[in-house]
C-alpha cells in the first residue's frame, strides 16, 4: 500500500498544514474504490496545450468505462479505468484563446464538470528553492520590485499557476494535491516568483493564456528528482531507510520524483524549465560524499532522459531549459571554487542533453548577496528562460537568447595579449571598459582583475592584456563561487569559463 511519508522521515521539521496535504492525497489514493474522480492537475481553472492530443485522467473502478466531452467543439471520448483504476484519454484541443470552457465526465455511476478551462500553453517547472521561492519572497531575501508585481492589474485569464505543496514518499504517488490559480493580488504573493515571470514574458508576445504546474522542493539534489533504478552505481547515493533517515529531509534522493513528479508524467506541456543545483555543490557536510559537480552533468543529463521517457517523448520534442545557479558562498569555505565546477556542469550536461539550453545568471547577483542564495531579481531569470522558449519553440528566432561562450584563448604574437574567441558576439561588447569579473594569472599562478577589453569584430575575440602579468597563462571569468560580473554582449551575459592559453 502506497505511504506519502517513509516511515523513516522525521517530522521535527513539517508544520501541520503540511500534514493535511499528505492526509488529502492519501485519501486520494482511496479513488479507485470511490465514485468518479479527476486526476490531479485535471481540475477547475485548468489550462491545456493549445493544437494538441491533451491528457485528461482520473480515477474510477478497474474496468469502468468513463466518457469525456469538450465544450469547444461537442466530441466525446472514452476512456476505460485500468486495474489500478486510474483512467485516461487524450482529447483534440483548438487553438489558444482567452475564452473558458468546460469539460464533461461521466461513468461509473458519476457525473463531473470541469469549469473556466482555458486553452493556451503549458509548461512545468521544477527544481530546488529558487523555483519555489514565492513572489512574496524568503526571509531576508525578497524578491525584487515586489509591490510593483503584487499590485498589477489581475491576469487570471493570461497567467495560471497550479503549485504543488512539498512531498515525498518512498513509492510512486497515484495523483498529486493543488489548485489552479489565475494571477491576481491576492494570489500572485505564494506564486513561484521565476514561473510567474516566465508565465508573464511568453504572455506578453504570445498573447495567450499561460499556465505552469510547478513542481519544486527547497533545498533538493538533482538525485531526488531521479527513481531509485536510475541512481544504481553512485557510490554517494544510499537508499536504504538507514542511510534516508541520516540525510535532512530535503536533500533525500528519489523520494520527490516518487510524490511529486511522477503523478504528473504524461500531463501535456510545452517543455521544461529547470532551476536547480545548489545543493548539489561540493561536499555535503558530515560526510565524505565526492564532489557533486565531478558527477552532476551525467545526472542530470540522465534525469532528463527519465523526464522525457516516462512523458513517452522518444524524440525528445519537449525542450528543456535550464538555470545556471546564482552567484554565493556555498557553505562555510569561501571562494573554494566549488560553485564555478557545478556552473561548469550545468553547462555541458546542456550542451549533451538534446533540445535543451541554458539562463546565465551571473550578472545578476547584487553585492550584498554575496551570503544570500536566494538572490531578488527573479524577473530577469523569468525573461530570460522565456527568451529561450520564444526564439526555439514559438518562431521569433532573431530574438537573443543564448549567452556568449568563450571557446579558447590563444597568444598574439608579441605576448603581450590574447585572443579570446567567442560565440553569440558579432556585434561586440555592450561595453569594453569597467569590466567586473574577468581575470588573468601568469606563471605563477596569481590572478589580476582585468577592467579594460578590446574586441576584434574579425575574429569575434576579446582581446585581452594586463600591466600586471607579462605573459598570460590563464583567462577566467565569474569563476569562483560568488564572482558576479558584467562581460556582455549588446543583449546577454557571457557564460562563466577558465581558459588555459594556447601557444
């Protein structure tokens, strides 16, 4: 019998509300031996992908024949209850538009209605705290221009929320609990501030409802996001109840995929988005763990192919986008480096992972944030995930929305200088003086900060020298583990690299 909470998981830290959340989605599970149910995000206020084959489902006895019509254009559609009792179909949906619809259901001795549907584009978000964190912000750490946000003119027609509460069990979970929400003051506050925004930005170009399921835990890895049978052979991952009941709660591997994300696999969307990462930064503390960034890229990369393959998309079509983690002091050790390895990571598991990419979010980091790892200005990481969407999944594909990437550095001829090739800058540098976060090192391995860059338009370089070193060994950029800077082309940040010079 399914159990939302392992045996082994403490309590001193779930509040009591969160308690209720689990007591309603067990009794949830009981919907096989109830009358006719929905399956969760299938509910009132509901937004389904525009021009689709979208998934509708709930539950009714094993073998109960359910039928299902759509207002928008009059079909039925049936559907039979398997034996776990869980039905299923898919139902031809129009083209977006900001006009409410209803669905009818019936069978087994039921009748529901779903109201206010909506048609336009979906997508779910996922991962740790920076997704989760709500508009009304963390403690110490709000989210940037928040009354402005709060107070803006209702959008519950153009953007619409469906927020999971945080779970986790040790088996897969049969639905999942939430309600959707359209966007308006009183709302807006438990919003995931980088979903909204996102949300916000594809609804101001598109003009379409958007609606996003977000699926987010604070304070999650990578590896709890992934089931168990992916997670065989990492020698750091320990599944056993003993090793569960040693970590903190949110850092459990597996048991979030199990409560949270699988009951939503198969749910038509447009694509991912994806901000996570900090916990999954150096060492975890009291253990000999390895390195999580030696290893993140191949996690991630591999928790992306489960994604795709238990949402039955063998072509990899749904795109996923990633968020590179914001600029802090990860743990007790400084400028230790750690974070600069997993940024590294995030980034190439972006560039094997097909049909992905990836938000720089060095440049927005503000000086006293240095210790914060919520950083306010979520906007601009919204605006930029919606950049990536907007150019590769709606057509505006003259729209920049991939960063600079430093290639390789070489010497120019009299050693005074080097050339640093890049991508994504035919138009240079938004600027080439006060520069923040660039640095050299010479042989002996000590780094000066560089504030003053040329550009050779010819060869899409920088070109880079220092009074202080002679003879250039090594070119880095925002590497470090808060290292914000200002190297950008006319639109983007430049990704953060560590370049040996070739000679």
């Amino acid at each position: 019998m399914w159990r939302p909470f392992p045996v082994w998981l403490t309590f001193n830290r779930f509040d009591m509300k969160r308690l209720l959340f689990v007591a309603v989605l067990a009794l949830s599970c009981l919907a096989v031996h109830a009358k006719l149910s929905v399956k969760q995000p299938c509910s009132d206020g509901m937004v389904l992908q525009q021009n689709s084959n979208a998934t509708l489902w709930g539950f009714a006895s094993p073998g109960a024949r359910v039928s299902v019509t759509t207002s928008w254009n009059g079909r039925s559609y049936t559907a039979r209850a398997d034996a776990d009792g869980i039905w299923r179909t898919s139902v031809q949906t129009p083209a977006a538009s900001y006009r409410p619809y209803e669905v009818r259901i019936s069978g087994d001795g039921g009748n529901l209605v779903i109201r206010d549907v909506l048609i336009g584009e979906v997508w779910l978000a996922g991962g740790q705290s920076n997704m989760e964190m709500p508009l009304s912000g963390y403690r110490n750490a709000p989210v940037e221009n928040y009354l402005d946000v709060l107070t803006a003119a209702p959008m519950r027609e153009k953007i619409r929320i469906f927020q999971l509460p945080k779970l986790q069990s040790e088996t897969p979970a049969r639905d999942v609990v939430g309600v959707w929400h359209g966007a308006d003051p009183a709302t807006r506050p438990a919003m995931s501030a980088t979903a909204y925004f996102f949300a916000l930005k594809l609804n101001e170009v598109l003009d379409v409802p958007v609606g996003v399921v977000v699926c987010a835990y604070g304070g999650s890895r990578v590896e709890s996001w992934m089931p168990g049978d992916a997670l065989q052979g990492y020698p750091d991952v320990d599944l056993s109840p003993a090793g569960m009941s040693a970590m903190r709660p949110a850092l459990r591997p597996t048991l979030m995929y199990n409560a949270m994300l699988s009951p939503l696999a198969g749910w038509t969307v447009k694509g991912f988005i994806f901000y996570q990462g900090c916990s999954n930064v150096g060492y975890e503390i009291g253990t000999n763990n390895p390195r999580q960034e030696d290893s993140y890229a191949d996690r991630l990369v591999k928790m992306v192919e489960v994604w795709r393959r238990i949402w039955g998309d063998g072509d990899a079509s749904l795109p996923f986008y990633e968020v590179e983690i914001a600029p802090c002091f990860y743990g007790n050790e400084g400028q230790n480096g750690h974070a600069a390895g997993l940024r590294a990571a995030q980034h190439e598991a972006a560039a094997r992972i097909p049909n992905a990419g990836i938000v720089v979010t060095n440049d927005l980091a503000l000086p006293h944030e240095w210790d914060n790892i919520h950083p306010s200005r979520k906007q601009p990481v919204g605006n930029r995930l919606a950049g990536l969407a907007l150019a590769r999944q709606y057509g505006y594909a003259d729209l920049p929305c991939e960063s600079p990437v430093a290639l390789r550095a070489y010497r120019i001829a009299d050693d005074r200088a080097v050339r640093v090739e890049c991508t994504q800058c035919e138009m240079g540098l938004r600027q080439i003086h006060g520069i923040e976060g660039l640095e050299v090192c010479g042989e002996d391995g000590r780094f000066y900060p560089v504030r003053d860059v040329q550009f050779d338009f010819q060869r899409h370089a920088l070109v880079i020298s220092s009074p202080d070193v002679f003879r250039i060994c090594e070119v880095r950029y925002g590497w470090g583990d808060f290292v914000p800077g200002n190297l950008a082309d006319r639109s983007l940040p430049f990704a953060p690299f560590n370049l040996s010079v070739e000679e």
